[in-house]
C-alpha cells in the first residue's frame, strides 16, 4: 500500500501518469498477497488483527483511488488535500496496526502461547514472520524512498511557482533521473522567458 500511496502522491503533485507505476504493481499484486497473509496467518491466531489490517488496506486503497481520480479529472491542490490527508491517516493507522501485530506476535512466541507441532506449521509460521519483515522493511525503504520523492516534488512545484513569478530558480545537485530531466525542462523554461 505504501509504494502505491507514493506513486498517487506522486501523480497528484506532479499530474505525470509515471507515478502512478508502483500503484498498478500493486494493484496487480494486492490479490494475490492478500491470499499469502491469509494463508500465513491460519497458524497463528491473529486472523482478527489481520483483518483490521486488511481493513485499512482496503480504506487505503479506497482512498488512492480517489486521490487519482480527482488528480485525473483535474482537481486543484486544496481539493486534493482532504483526501491526501485522508489517505495518511489512513496509513499511520495502518504502520500502528502491522506494528502491534508484531509485537503480539513476539509476545506469544515469548510466553509459548504458540506451540507449532508439525515441520510443516512451522515452514507457515516462518512465511508469516517473513511476510511480516518483508512488509515491514518495504514500508520502510517506501517511508524512505517517498520522503525523498515529496521533497524533491515540493522543490520542483516551488520551482514552477518562482518561474510563474518570474523569479530566479532554485535547483539540487544532477540527479541523474526523471526530476533532473524536470530540472532541465525549467530551466529551458526560464531561459526562453528572459
């Protein structure tokens, strides 16, 4: 959920269909993890705390889908800003949810709550852990990876501001990738404004 928030977030700020790559990823995958967690989670006994996870997922999702929407027919950034902040809410809630699952999770396995009696439940109980890390350590590469994405965005926004009022630009080292391209398309701007 967390790369396919940054890739609307991402669309919603800059209106390049681009962004919008790490949302359809995972929408063409949500089914299918959704099934592995469901799977994972038969042994453990937290089926109840996945289901508010799938729960928020499902809000989150619902929520993105608005953002792109609107983003699509061409809605401004104070009709764009509820629903963005919606869709964070949504998250936070979200990364509280995985967390305290984790946390019931080693909890359990502390006290022995959970007794695995076969090699095969304990493969399932080692693909939840995994599911769970995994999860975890993408929100938090995508955390990362978006935080770096919104601040170069808002430069870029900023920048087009200071061209539209005919002032001097502001610009971050090459970069090497789509936003030094945007770089070099205002600055071309700039130039044949002067």
């Amino acid at each position: 959920a967390l790369n396919a928030e940054t890739g609307v977030r991402g669309f919603a700020l800059t209106r390049d269909a681009t962004f919008l790559h790490p949302y359809y990823a995972v929408v063409s995958h949500r089914l299918r993890d959704e099934q592995s967690l469901h799977s994972a989670v038969l042994v453990s006994g937290s089926r109840v705390r996945v289901h508010k996870i799938l729960a928020l997922v499902d809000s989150e999702f619902a929520s993105l889908t608005r953002v792109r929407s609107l983003t699509t027919s061409g809605a401004t950034e104070e009709q764009l800003l509820v629903p963005l902040k919606t869709g964070k809410s949504v998250m936070d809630r979200l990364r509280a949810q995985i967390s305290s699952l984790e946390t019931y999770e080693t909890k359990k396995e502390l006290v022995g709550k959970s007794q695995i009696a076969t090699f095969e439940d304990e493969v399932t109980a080692g693909e939840l852990v995994g599911l769970l890390l995994s999860i975890v350590g993408a929100m938090l590469g995508a955390s990362y990876f978006s935080r770096s994405v919104t601040r170069r965005l808002r430069i870029a926004v900023r920048n087009a501001h200071r061209l539209g009022q005919g002032e001097a630009l502001e610009f971050e080292s090459p970069s090497g990738d789509e936003f030094e391209e945007m770089d070099t398309a205002l600055r071309n701007a700039e130039l044949q404004l002067r």
